[in-house]
C-alpha cells in the first residue's frame, strides 16, 4: 500500500500545474454575469458556466492522462525506472492509476470551488437547476474510470505498434456492434423499463459501467505485470486478456437477451393491456414477463388455437373481419406501417414502408386490403392488398386537424370530432365537422357536424350509423354521417357506457345514487320519446359493461369502491342481464369484461355480435386472460399466472 501511494504521489507532484489552471478556469464563471445578457440571473449563470467547464475537465483529463500516463512510459521505455526500484508490478499499476484518478477528480472538485465559496451548496442544488449530487457522482465515479482505462487501451494499441494492432481493429469492431445489439435488445424487450424510470438512472449507469470498467482494469494490469517494460509483450498481453474477458461477458449476456426475448404469451405472468379483434378470436396483449426483471412483452395471441406472433405495436387496427391486422413500428429510426395476416398460418407481418408520425392516426379498410392515416391536417390512403408493393391511392389536404378516421366502407374514409379537449365548448362554440372521404372520386364532402358543447369523446358504430357521445354523465345517441341528434341516452348516470346489440338493441350502463343501472333501449326506441327499460342492480361505484355473451344476454361487472382504489381489484362481481326481461343472475366473483378499456382504445364501437369469441374472455382478479362458459360458468385459464 504504501509503495503504491508512493507511486501516485509522484504522478500528482510531476502534474502539479494541472490544480492550478482548474483553479483559474473555476474563477472565471464567477465574472460571467457582467456579460451583457447574463446580468440579474448571476447564480444561473454561473452555476451552467462552472458545470460546463468541470464537464469538460471531468471527460477531457481521464482521456489524456488514460492515453499517457502508463503508455507513454511503456513506449520510451521510463517504465524501467519503477521496475528497478523494489516495487511490484501492482503497486506500479495502481499508483498511476490511482494518481489519474485524484488528479481528474481533485481537478474536477477545484474547478467548482470558487463558484461553491460565493454562491454555497444552493448553486448545484436540483431546484436550482443544477444536478441531483447522489446521481451526478453515481454517474461521474465509475464514468472518470471507464474514460481513463477505456482511453488508455486504445492508446496501447495505437502507440505500441505490434502485430496485434490488426486483430485489435476487427475485434474492437465486432464487440462494440455484439454488445450493441444485446443491450439494445434488452432495452427494447422492456429488461431495463427506462420510460418508466423502474430502475434509477444511477443504478443502471453502474450496472453497465462496472462490468466494462472491471474488464479494462484487468486487461491492464496484465498488461503492465506481464508485458513490463517490453513494448511488444504489454501490447500483447493487453489484448489477449481484453478478448477473452469480453468473450466470457459476452456469453452470459448473450444468453440473458436471447432468454429475455424468446418468450411466448404463455410466459405472461399478468395482463396489463388488452385490445380485441372487432370479429375472430385474435387479441393484442401486453403484459410483465416471469422471471424476467421489468421486461413486458406485446404479442397478437388467437385465443381459439393458441397461435401466437410477438409484436411490438404502437398504434393498431384490425379489419371488420378480424383477418388482418395494421399497426406502426419502427424501422430504420422511422415509424413505418406493417401489416399482417391474421388467418394465415405463417402470418408474416410485412412492412410496407409507408411511413407516419408517432402521433398519426391509422385506420383499416372492413377487408384489410386498404389503409388510411391520418397525420394533422393530411390524410393518406393506400392500397395494400400485395403488403410489400403498397400503392398510394390519394391524399387530400384538409382544413384543420382530423379527430376520427374510419373506413365506413371500402370506397368511403368517415372523418369526425374524436376528442374535444380545452376551452371552445361554450354555445358560440364552432361545430365540429363529419365528412366523407371517396377513394374512387378524390373528393371531399362534408356531411354534418356536432355541437362541440355535448362531447368530450366521440365513437361511430361498427356499421356507421350511429356516433356515440359523451360529455360527464351525459351520453347521446346521432346520426352517423350528419350527426342530427337521435336520442339523449342518459343525463344522470356516471361515466356511463354503451353496447349495441343484436336485433337492433343497444344498452347503457352506469352508476346513479350509489347503485348500478342498465337502460335497455330496444328496436324503434332510439328516440327522445321513447323511454328506455331500466334494471336496477344494486349498490355499485364503479362499473364494466361487457358485450353479449349469448342472445340477448349482456355481462356486467359491479365494484362497491372506486377502480382506483387498491381493494377494487379483488371485489368485482359478475352478473347477467337478459335484455328481454330485466333479470339479473349472478356469475364468477373476480371476473371483468377482457375489452373494459376498448371504450378508449378504438373510435368505432365493437359490432352488435352476440355470443363472439370476444364476448366470452374476461380478467380474473390476478389479472389473467380466462374464457368463460356462460352456460355452465366453467373458467378456462388462456394467459397470465396466479399471484
């Protein structure tokens, strides 16, 4: 120990000019606010000024002192005077070593000093807009010894001039894109869940610095007690210890990414977002992995043969016959549309290269064989019946920004008011419009318009003949292309739902007073006149409203607490309504409508269809996929693992 810190003594006394000019740069930001511009905000100008230059002195001396001070001594052969004193190689490897590190960080530390001394600590504090000091040394530590160890074997490589100069070029190459990709690929699979801040960015700056820092330390000591003072021999010894510890980092990492990304559904261990097929058994499910650390996995899953594609979707759409599918990935650092075949049995998913913005809409035509998108104020539309050769069919430039986009028919784009956010709802209020777009005559015709004070959020039917809308508790029933008010479909109940039905019936479900209650409108009572059928089902605060599980048989899942409130999800209970007679019957405790959050997802309406593959799928409370027998009340487990 002590010949060590003899040895970085005389490494800090050799480079003793190094604390003065940290200290001269650090008294300069204390003078940046009589710059013209910067006076009346002197603390924020010297706080960016001081960071900026200990920033700079914080990455540029590990680099030089990294690229120097053991290698320059190895090339001009001054390594040789440690050697003959009595010191052993460790003790002259990790004096200079720690020498470097004193002086970047002493430097780094004297450079803020003066700006500490007049302004204190309040200068760096995070609410004064400088850094968070338990991340900030989280991140400089082990980043001042990556820089200098990385910076010295790239100079050993550089400067030794051996034979291995050549393996060195092709392997630092191969390593730098193999490590890429599988850190990349664990990123990408949700492993480290950085947008949801899961792990600090500390902790995951030192999971990745310290395996590569451990590397180069013990590349460099064998460097420096094998190779000494021969300059062939160092170069030599540094590289082979260098591959071979990253072949052994590479093959457990390797191993991590190819078992975080080869999962199947049957790997979910809950569903946290679901989105059904309109018709077909297909569902879109996203959910955390076993096993797996924070990583979550999205696949397209057919709930009817277990037949599943992993896919990370963003935006998505499914055609009217649950037969292929559209949605937005990207490729080559762009957001480009792919689709895929839902009922072929290889389902590729294809990219058709047509591109869009991340906050694009995208819609697909009721055959899957033409899709729209929608990005601002353009709407685009293509033909991609041969997915790899997409043929532009129009595009129309429209007055303001689209809400809605839905393909009504094959021919026909319906474009409506899909969200009304902020201010403009009073009764001077612009209407919103509704127009058609025709792909066959490139034109646009506007067909109607909705009074922007009745909605907050608009939905068209399955078939185009109704939107759907809803401001607070009340819910109201248009035409779909002219948006004439139909029918008031409640005023009293909260957040209420709707559900079209088979044989032209629709039910509306909310809760009033601190109970439960169905409206059940049938056919030729969608009018102001008409008064709906009412089921009272009792005590409720929150409530899903399910589709038709059989003729005339609606699911309706009741809580007694909020849905945000912790003991919400263990408390739903089940019941079924029959539509014709009002009875209720009581189902499995636990259970929830699978499409609960479909009311936000999609701008059209699930179609009047009962006893479909979607009907039938529910969330248990552990928040598994599980069909549900309505005749027999039998649970068949399809996806997701008791907690």
């Amino acid at each position: 120990m002590r010949a060590t810190l003899a040895v970085a003594a005389r490494e800090i006394a050799e480079r003793k000019v190094l604390f003065l000019g940290a200290l001269v740069l650090g008294i300069l930001p204390l003078f940046f606010p009589l710059i013209p511009g910067l006076r009346g905000n002197s603390r924020d100008a010297r706080t960016v000024a001081v960071l900026l230059v200990t920033a700079a002195i914080a990455v540029g001396f590990p680099l030089a002192l990294g690229a120097t001070i053991l290698v320059s001594d190895i090339a001009q052969k001054r390594l040789a005077f440690y050697f003959s004193r009595p010191l052993p190689s460790g003790s002259i490897w990790a004096g200079k070593l720690l020498g470097a590190l004193l002086i970047s960080a002493g430097c780094a530390l004297l450079t803020m000093a003066p700006v500490f001394l007049v302004e204190s600590a309040g200068a760096f504090s995070s609410d004064a807009g400088g850094l968070n000091w338990r991340v900030f040394l989280a991140l400089a530590l082990p980043g001042v010894l990556v820089l200098f160890l990385a910076a010295h074997a790239a100079a050993s490589m550089a400067r030794l001039r051996s034979r291995w100069i050549v393996i060195d070029f092709f392997l630092t190459v191969f390593f730098a894109v193999l490590f890429w990709f599988l850190l990349r690929s664990l990123v990408v699979a949700g492993f480290w869940d950085i947008s949801a801040m899961t792990h600090p960015p500390d902790w995951v700056a030192w999971w990745l610095f310290l395996p590569l820092a451990a590397v180069l330390l013990v590349a460099s000591y064998v460097q420096i007690a094998s190779g000494r003072t021969d300059a062939a021999r160092s170069h030599g010894a540094l590289s082979a210890t260098l591959w071979v510890v990253l072949t052994l980092l590479a093959l457990p990492l390797g191993g991590l990414a190819w078992w975080v990304n080869a999962v199947t559904p049957k790997d979910l261990t809950s569903i946290e977002e679901i989105q059904l097929a309109p018709r077909g058994s297909w569902v879109r499910v996203r959910g955390g992995l076993r096993l797996r650390g924070s990583a979550k996995a999205s696949f397209f899953y057919d709930t009817e043969t277990g037949r599943s594609m992993k896919r990370r979707t963003q935006k998505l759409d499914t055609s009217a016959d649950g037969k292929r599918a559209a949605y937005t990935g990207v490729s080559e650092r762009k957001w480009t549309i792919h689709v895929m075949a839902l009922d072929s049995t290889e389902a590729p998913a294809i990219d058709t290269h047509v591109e869009m913005g991340p906050l694009a809409q995208l819609a697909l035509s009721p055959s899957g064989r033409r899709l729209a998108t929608a990005d601002g104020a353009t709407v685009a539309a293509y033909d991609v019946a041969d997915s790899v050769n997409p043929k532009h069919i129009a595009l129309f430039r429209l007055p303001g920004d689209v809400g809605g986009i839905v393909f009504v028919d094959e021919d026909t784009i319906r474009l409506f008011p899909r969200f009304e956010n902020g201010p403009g709802h009073g009764k001077n209020a612009e209407p919103s419009r509704i127009a058609n777009l025709s792909l066959s005559s490139k034109k646009l015709l506007m067909t109607g318009a909705l009074d922007r004070s009745l909605f907050s959020l608009v939905r068209l039917s399955a078939d185009g003949r109704f939107l759907v809308a809803s401001r607070g508790k009340r819910l109201t029933l248009h035409d779909g292309r002219t948006g004439v008010l139909l029918a008031t479909l409640s005023e009293d109940l909260e957040s209420p739902k709707l559900r079209f039905l088979s044989g032209d019936r629709l039910v509306v479900a909310g809760v009033a007073n601190g109970k439960a209650v169905l409206k059940i409108f049938l056919e030729g009572e969608m009018t102001e006149s008409a008064p709906p059928r009412l089921v009272d089902m009792g005590p409720a605060t929150s409530l899903i409203l399910g589709g038709e599980v059989a003729a005339g048989r609606v699911a309706v899942a009741l809580n007694p607490f909020r849905r945000n409130d912790e003991r919400a999800q263990r408390a739903w209970k089940l019941a079924f309504v029959d539509v014709a007679t009002g009875a209720v019957s009581s189902g499995p405790d636990g259970l929830v409508p699978a499409d609960q959050f479909s009311w936000w997802f999609s701008p059209t309406l699930p179609p009047a269809e009962s006893g479909s593959p979607a009907s039938g799928l529910f969330l248990d409370a552990s928040s598994r996929l599980v069909r549900l027998d309505p005749a027999t009340g039998a649970q068949t487990v399809l996806l997701g693992r008791s907690k």
